[in-house]
C-alpha cells in the first residue's frame, strides 16, 4: 500500500503548489496561506492517496479547491492593501512580467488551464482528470485563455 512521505511531497511538490495558488490569487500572501492549508489538508489525508501520480492530481485539486474556498470567503468582505505582482523574471524581462499579468488577469477558469498547460507541461487528459472536466472543455478553455491573452498582448 502506498502511503505518501509528507516532507517529500513538500519537496517535490512546493513549488507547483505555490505557483498554482499564486496564479489563482494573484497576491503571494493569499497564496502562501493556501499552501499552508494545501499540505496541512495532506497530513490528515495522506493514507488516501494511493500512487504517485494520484499525490500530484490530489495536491493541485485540492490546490484549486482551497483558492475557490478562499476566494469566496475573503475577497468579498476584503481588500488587498498591495498591488504586488511577484514574479521569477526579474525588472529587465519586460516581455515575461507583461503576459504573467495577462495571465493573472484571466478569469480562474482560464488561469488554471493555462497554467496547468504551460507550467506545469500537463497533458490536456490529465488536465481533464484533475478538474474533473471533459477534455473538449479543456481544449475549449485552452483555446478561449489563448484568443484572451492575444487580444491583451497585442501592440
């Protein structure tokens, strides 16, 4: 029977996590507590998971599940006091920072196809099997955050 080791799924799986939830809150602080509550959710739960591969999917559903959750618990009685935008590319990768806005600035939906497509090199399948979503939805989700991030990037 597998059972997940808690320390190296924090290792290995850190930085999709956070990256996942940085792109759906758009402030590193939001994102940092649902990291938290992520691998806080993994102690508890971690004699569910059954291989490998079902660690990672069950880390980014629970990932996306935890920002719908903060989202609709905080953001409509709150207001962010930073406009902070972080970002791995530092001042002179102009062209990097403009389309990380642009995907930020996409709908949640959108945000996490494209992230999950781009950063994360999944599959449209495994994609699929995450959000628990036809295929042909995330083809079309891919398609739509594509023409959207188009029109905004276009000079």
């Amino acid at each position: 029977m597998y059972t997940p080791d808690v320390q190296n799924a924090l290792n290995d799986y850190a930085d999709m996590v956070y990256k996942i939830a940085l792109t759906q809150t758009k402030s590193k602080y939001d994102a940092e507590d649902v990291f938290q509550e992520v691998f806080l959710r993994l102690v508890s739960d971690a004699s569910n998971i059954t291989s490998e591969e079902h660690l990672k999917a069950w880390l980014i559903r629970v990932t996306l599940n935890c920002c719908k959750k903060h989202f609709s618990m905080w953001n409509k009685k709150t207001v962010e006091l930073t406009d902070d935008v972080p970002s791995e590319a530092s001042v002179t990768e102009t062209e990097k920072i403009y389309i990380l806005d642009a995907v930020m600035n996409l709908s949640p939906k959108y945000r996490a196809v494209i992230h999950m497509f781009y950063y994360e090199d999944m599959t449209i399948s495994e994609i699929s099997n995450i959000l628990q979503i036809k295929e042909s939805t995330v083809k079309s989700q891919l398609n739509r955050g594509r023409s959207l991030l188009k029109e905004t990037l276009a000079i």
